[in-house]
C-alpha cells in the first residue's frame, strides 16, 4: 500500500510499504478516506523527537472497515469509523477510569499510545491506505448515516476537537467565564470553538500569523496580535484587570517570540500572569521529557524556568497532558450530528496523500492560509471550487453552531 514515511528531519516521502493486516483477533482493518497533518506531527517532521526513520505517520485517522478480526463483536464491515489518536485496551486502570490517554497496556513500560508517534508505541499511521487498529471493539467510534457528508467535521474527532475541549475541561470552564487561549492553530481553534460551546462569556486567543486570527474571530473570539504588544496587557486591559477566569495552553515547548526564536517557558509564564488569582490553566501544548534539539539549556533536559511564586500567591491550579479522546468522542460526535459544532471551518486544504510531502511544507512554514489539511488517501482531491462555495457555507454554520446551546 501508499503511505508516507517519515525519512528524517524535514524530509517525507510517500512510499510503498507492506500492507497494514490484522495481526490480533481483536483488530480490524479500515480503508483510510481522510486523515489529517497536525501540529504534533510537525515536532517529528522538525526532528524534534526521537521519531524513527520508516515509520508511517498520521494519528488524525477517519474510514471504512473493510475486515474484522475473529474476535470483534461490534464493529462490522462497511462502517464508517473515526480513531481516536490514542490506542487503548478499554481494561486497564487507566482506561477504567477513562484516561485512554495514558493506557497501560498499548504502550508497555509507559503510559498511552497512538498511532505513527514518536515514544508511544510501534504503531503505523494512518496517512496511508489503510491502517490497523487494535481492541477495535474499544477504540472504533462509529459515526451515524451522515458519515460521508460531515466527514470533514467528523475526522476532527479524532484528536483535535477533543483536544480543545480537554483544555477547556483541564482549565475548568464554566459557562460564563471568559477564556485566553495561548495559540491559534487547529488546537487552539478547538479550544476557542469548546469554549464557545460551553458558554463562555468571553474567549480571547492569542498568535501572530492573522490567518489564523482571522478564523478565529469568525466565531466571535477576541483575537490578540502577540507580534504588536504584549498579549499579557492586553488580555488584562480585555478583564478589569484582573486576567481571565481560565486559561489554555495550545502551543508547546515549541513556543517562539515574535521574531520565532523558541522561549520554551513564554506560553506558561504568560499564562500565570494572565489568568486571574484562583484561575485554572490546562495545557494541552506538548511538552516533553527531554528535548536535545533545543538550544536551550534547561529545555534540552525538558525543564523551564517557571514563576512558581507568582502561581502559587495567586492559588491558581494546572492540569496537563494527552487528550483522553474517548472520554469526549462520542459526545462531540453527537453534538456534530446535530448540527451544533462544525469544527470543519478552519480546513484550508483537501488533498491526495501524493501531496502530503508539499503539505507538510506548507504547514510547517506556518504558511498564509495553510491551517488545516486533510489528506483523501481513497480518493480524489475534492473540487476546490466546491470546497470554496462549502467552506462558506460551513463558516456560517460554525457561527450559527454557537449561538446559545
Ligand atoms: N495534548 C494533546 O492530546 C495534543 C493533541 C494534539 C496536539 N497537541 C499539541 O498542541 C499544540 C498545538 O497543536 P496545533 O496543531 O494547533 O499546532 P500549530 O503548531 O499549528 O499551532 C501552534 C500555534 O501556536 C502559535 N504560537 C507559537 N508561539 C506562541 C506564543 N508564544 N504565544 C502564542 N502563540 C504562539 C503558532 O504561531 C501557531 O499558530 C502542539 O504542541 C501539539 O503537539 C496536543
Ligand atoms: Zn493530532
Ligand atoms: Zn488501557
């Protein structure tokens, strides 16, 4: 089958590899139809993780089963399924408690999984033809009769919408409040589309490429230029003064000044300065254990210089970590059916898995209106002129998806 292999620090290719197979009776197989480029896939793209060359990438993964394996009860041939990044067993103590996110079992010796990560287990991705996945009783999300019309909406299920809306439930939003959100990428968009949701009073997201922004205040969040004065004032001249009630970190050890050198503990310290005294902070941005690409000191050895002090005389809390994604699919989902949450209006490009190397490119350079791209590995590249009328369309609804739930 076609997959694209990562072959080493900005250089990915799409190949032929041997095909993806059921290997456990508790398996199945699907068909991939779309599958996205994420920002985590950027931090291998870069070299930034200890991501072995040959292996497939892609854990943002939608399609249509096409084998099952003897021991598979619920899922059956023909449906149509959306992955969540994390591979879990459904049995473990983690699982059980609905942190699939940190599985036990998938992963042995650390906790969680996915697919075509670096450090979480040996499992191909899914920017190929098809892909296996495993406990599939446990891990498949079935999606409803609306499958192939909402599939651009339904495939963000797989980690991003509810990596947005585990933020917001790290950082504790109630409906009501008003949010910062540290980053505009396809995260902090879900971030900013769940607070929404949830009825936040105010959502304030926080980058510098306008693009970005720009989708971002489509659906009625304040957007701050981090690159024209400090976002820290503005988002306390934006709350009396007194910072936002909860704050969400969607940007990782990555982060950069405005002229993109990386200060790995700006997005924190930001936070802590701009969410109010007893505020919540979720961080959602990876953060990672050892990071000898960084050219900064602590950073190599994954630590920052963190204001303490000022976190804790303001009694704020913190939470952290891998999105739980099936402590929340099935819920978005339904809120997608329904018409309430169209997480599809920040998709920039539709495309075959032959221009995912291009993609890849794009995407990196945080290039002008390359926010979101899904790769069709089944198919053609949709119409692009269709997809232009649409995405309107789609906007529009977006809007619509947040007046009062
Ligand atoms: N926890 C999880 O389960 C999970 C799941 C998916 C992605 N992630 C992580 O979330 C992060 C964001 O993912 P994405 O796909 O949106 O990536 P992205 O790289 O496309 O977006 C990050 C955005 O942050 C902005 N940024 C950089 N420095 C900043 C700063 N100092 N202040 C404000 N904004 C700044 C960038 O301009 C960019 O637009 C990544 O670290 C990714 O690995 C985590
Ligand atoms: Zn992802
Ligand atoms: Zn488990």
């Amino acid at each position: 089958m076609k997959a694209l292999v990562y072959n080493g620090p900005r250089d990915v290719r799409v190949k032929e590899v041997p095909d993806a197979k059921i290997e456990r009776p508790t398996d199945v197989l699907v068909k991939i139809t779309s599958t996205n480029i994420c920002g985590s896939d950027l931090h291998m793209y870069e070299g930034r993780t200890d991501m072995e060359k040959g292996r497939v990438l892609g854990h943002e993964n939608l399609g249509q089963v096409v084998e099952v394996g003897e021991a598979v009860d619920r899922i059956k041939v023909g449906d149509w399924v959306c992955l969540p990044f994390n591979i879990a067993c459904g049995f473990c103590k983690n699982c059980e408690r609905g942190l699939t996110g940190f599985c036990l079992t998938t992963n042995p010796g650390t906790a969680g999984a996915a697919y075509g990560f670096a450090g979480m287990g040996p499992y191909s991705g899914g920017q190929a033809e098809y892909l296996r996945v495993p406990y599939a009783d446990f891990n498949c999300l079935k999606l409803p009769d609306d499958a192939q019309g909402k599939e651009n909406d339904y495939v963000m299920l797989s980690d991003i919408f509810p990596t947005g809306w585990h933020a917001t439930e790290l950082a504790g939003v109630k409906p009501g409040e008003s949010v910062v959100i540290y980053g505009c990428g396809p995260v902090g968009l879900m971030a900013a589309h769940s607070a929404m949701i949830k009825g936040a009073s105010k959502v304030i997201i926080v980058d510098l490429h306008p693009d970005r922004l720009a989708l971002a205040e489509q659906i009625g969040a304040i957007a701050i230029d981090y690159s024209k004065g400090s976002a820290v004032e503005q988002i306390l001249e934006l709350t009396d003064g007194e910072g936002a009630d909860r704050g969400c970190e969607c940007v990782g050890y990555q982060c950069h000044d405005p002229a993109g050198h990386e200060v790995p503990n700006a997005t924190m310290n930001d936070l802590v300065k701009s969410v109010r005294a007893t505020g919540g902070i979720g961080v959602v941005g990876v953060f990672i254990p050892e990071d000898p690409g960084s050219r900064d000191k602590l950073a190599k050895k994954g630590k920052i210089v963190f204001d303490f002090g000022l976190f804790w005389i303001k009694g704020q809390h913190i939470a952290t970590g891998q999105a739980n994604v099936k402590a929340y699919n099935r819920y978005l989902r339904d809120l997608i059916h329904a018409d309430r949450a169209k997480p599809s209006w920040i998709v920039s490009h539709e495309l075959a898995l032959d221009e995912a190397p291009e993609a890849y490119k794009h995407f990196d350079a945080r290039d002008n209106g390359w926010t979101k791209v899904i790769l069709h590995p089944a198919g053609a590249q949709k119409n692009p002129k269709r997809q232009s009328t649409q995405k309107k369309a789609v906007r529009k609804e977006a809007a619509h998806a947040h007046s009062p739930v």
